[in-house]
C-alpha cells in the first residue's frame, strides 16, 4: 500500500532554504586558487528560498537570500538538504530592482 504524500506547508516567520552548490575550488580576487577544503570561519552562503510562513514579509518563494548556514536547523527531503530558520535571521535578498539597496549585482 503506498503511503499518502503531504504538502510541507511553513509556519509563523519560517522560511525554508536550499543551499546553493559549493563550488569544488574558488580563486580569490588576483587569481589564488582557494582549494573546496580550506574552511573559511564566518562565511555568508546564497541560497533559494523553497517555502515561507504565513507571517514572512520581506522575502517570497524563488528569492535568493544571504544567510549564515552555520547553527542553522536541516532537513532533508527526497535526498536534498534544506535549511529552516526564521525571517530576521537572514542578512539580505537579492532583487532585480530596488530603490534602496547597497549598488552591487549578482
């Protein structure tokens, strides 16, 4: 007998994210390549919000987000690792246009 599916569906001020891929190597501004084992302390991540609670207010499904993923929550869902943390504890949101944002582009 195959068991029923449910929809995840977040609460309050949660937001659920997907990590984008780590890259295998970086290279650092003047061309030092950074090797994908050297761990950098304190690194901001991207990643693409999956899912928002009812009170969520600044950010929507499909945004981009600068977050910490380190003391952050995990599930894993169909063999993909997602973060769920709260609203305020996202850093910033990538827009194609805004009358307020800092100038710099992905």
């Amino acid at each position: 007998m195959e068991q029923p599916k449910f929809e995840i569906q977040m609460l309050h001020d949660r937001v659920m994210i997907r990590l984008e891929q780590k890259a295998e190597e970086r290279r650092s501004g003047s061309g030092i390549v950074i090797p994908a084992t050297v761990k950098l302390a304190n690194r901001l991540a991207w990643g693409e919000v999956c899912g928002v609670g009812s009170n969520v207010r600044s950010v929507k499904v499909g945004d981009k987000v600068l977050l910490n993923p380190e003391d952050q929550y995990e599930v894993e869902l169909h063999a993909q690792t997602y973060l769920v943390m709260r609203e305020r504890d996202l850093h910033a949101v990538a827009t194609q246009e805004t009358d307020h944002g800092t100038g710099l582009y992905l």
